[in-house]
C-alpha cells in the first residue's frame, strides 16, 4: 500500500485509507472495524468526477463573475478541481483582483506597528493575514516574528 504520509498524515485519514484500501484489494477481515464494500460507497462518493452538465454549470458561472473559492464550495470540489475544468475547457483565468489601496496598506501597517497582530489587522480590513502579509512585504513592512510553533 502507497505509504500515508505527507498529505494524508492526519490519523483518522489514514485510518479510513487502510480500511478502504483493504475493502477494495479483498483483504478484509473480519471484526467491528472492517469495512464492508456498501460503507466504502459513501466514502468513494466523495471522490467522484463532475458530470459534464455540472462543469457548463460551473463555467457559465466563473464567467458570470463568481470565484474560483466560491464555485468550489458550491460544487463539493477542490479550488483546483474547478481550476482544472476551466483550463480544459479554454477558459482564460481572471487576473487577481488586488484587495487592498496603497492607502489601506498604509493605515494596516500602522494598526501594526501600534502593537495589533496580523491577524487582528486583516480581520479589520476584511482580509486574510496571508493578504496582509504579502502587502506589507511588497511595501517593505517589518513583520514581527512568530511567538507560537511554526507550522
């Protein structure tokens, strides 16, 4: 079996992986925590592909307007799942829109240097830390280093 590191590292992950594999190659055995075929379905289900109707669905509306975010949480997909659809069906990519001013980064940055963390800054101007960071990088902001365990 292809080892459950990495991606699949979290323990109840990698628990419903060996069971599911173990349903798949007929290498079940019998006790309280073997899968029959009819548990993995529903698991499997969440694996499916997009039905073709499904993805004109979803291009008439990334052209419509709505995001890349949004179209993946309404369709039950990963972000590159709708990425992927798109690209296959020659849909240019909308640049990224910028979510902050000159100014707005102005002012975050001195509701930060006056002691408020990133997070704080970001959820006062609607956005993530991850924006705010890179907006302070890109306008030569000093960033505080991180006082908990770096993930």
């Amino acid at each position: 079996m292809v080892g459950l590191s990495g991606p699949f590292g979290n323990k109840r992950i990698r628990e419903k992986l060996q069971k599911l594999h173990a349903v798949l190659v007929g290498k079940t055995q019998a006790g309280p925590d073997t899968w029959s075929a009819a548990q993995a379905r529903p698991f499997l289900k969440d694996c499916r592909r997009m039905s073709g109707t499904q993805v004109d669905e979803l291009a008439q509306l990334y052209v419509g307007g709505q995001s890349v975010n949004t179209l993946a949480c309404s369709f039950g997909v990963n972000r590159t799942t709708v990425m992927s659809q798109l690209k296959k069906r020659e849909i240019p990519r909308r640049p990224a829109v910028r979510k902050m001013t000159d100014e707005d980064v102005a002012e975050a940055a001195g509701h930060y240097r006056d002691g408020e963390s990133l997070v704080t800054v970001a959820a006062r101007f609607e956005v993530s830390a991850r924006t705010i960071e890179r907006e302070f990088a890109q306008a030569g902001v000093q960033t505080r280093p991180r006082r908990g365990p770096v993930a």
